[in-house]
C-alpha cells in the first residue's frame, strides 16, 4: 500500500497517487489521454502574472517619479531664476531664509495638493476594479492614499526646496547690482 512504504516522503506518496489515478483512468477512460495539474502550480502560474505586472509598475513608478522630480526641479530653477530680483528685495527688506523658501515652495505645495484631490478618485476607482479579478479580495483602506499622497508632497517639497535655499542664499546685491 502506498501509506506504508512512501509516508516518509510527500513527493513519493504524491507520485504513487497519481500513478493509481493514471492506472485506474486508463482503465475506464477508452483512450482519453489523463490532463491534471497541481493546485499550487496553477497558484503559482496565476499570480506570476500578477508579479510580472507589478514588478514592471514598480520600475515605471520610479521611472516617473524621477522625470516628475526633474520637471519640478526645472520649473522651480526656473522660477527662481525669474524672481532672483524679488528674492533679493525680500533679503534687503529683512526676510528670512526660511521665509523666502517657504514662499517659492507653497505654490508647488498647493498644485500637489491639487492633483492629489483631482487623482484620489479615478486611483481608488482603477484599484477597486483590478482588485475584483481576484478570488480571495481585499479592501484598500483609505489611509493607503493619504500616505501616498504625503509621500508625493514630501517629494515635491524636497525637490522645489533645494531650488528655493540656492535662491535664497544668493547675496541680494549681486541680484539687484544693475537696477
């Protein structure tokens, strides 16, 4: 019997049953080839998929998260480019470091805080409907896209940040020399 001999190896008891199921469906199946598969195979087949795709959103997520930080990066070297002459009347009028950089960064601030409400909604929406293909589902709590969203703000923060303190750090006179 096959409880007797293979019980010390899993695999053997596994081949020795399906061996008997092979047997037994040769003899009542008339010739119909014998199809099977392992339910942690098809486990496995199903969610490499899954794996695949989420190791490539993780890769273009990054992707864009970098070209994001460079667009952010220009438009605020931009900026500051643009206001090096307001910046540098700030500066001579008293105003801090800090009050210079948090007045550059507070527009970014606010159109981050804009497109987080305008893509909240179509996100949760796309994420509910990829979640209902699977079998055992799961709920996304909310808090899920508040941490995202503060990671996002946090991102844009340090990368128009950078390009504020080098604006405000400038010396005002050489932004003011030729006026």
């Amino acid at each position: 019997s096959c409880f007797s001999d293979c019980w010390s190896s899993p695999l053997a008891v596994a081949r020795k049953t399906g061996d008997m199921l092979s047997n037994t469906w040769d003899k009542y199946a008339g010739g119909e080839p014998l199809q099977y598969s392992f339910l942690d195979d098809d486990y496995d087949a199903a969610f490499r998929a899954e794996e695949r795709l989420g190791t490539v959103f993780t890769v273009f997520t990054i992707i864009a998260i970098f070209i994001a930080s460079l667009g952010l990066f220009g438009l605020a070297a931009f900026l500051a480019e643009q206001r090096t002459k307001e910046i540098g009347v700030r500066k001579v009028m008293g105003a801090s470091l800090w009050s210079v950089t948090s007045l550059m960064s507070k527009e970014f601030v606010k159109l981050v805080i804009i497109a987080f409400a305008l893509a909240i909604y179509p996100a949760y929406y796309f994420m509910d409907m990829w979640l209902d293909d699977f079998v055992n589902r799961i709920d996304v709590p909310i808090w899920v896209f508040f941490v995202s969203g503060l990671a996002a703000l946090l991102i844009a923060w340090l990368t128009v940040s950078y390009q504020s303190l080098k604006a405000a750090r400038v010396n005002p006179v050489n932004s003011l020399r030729y006026e």
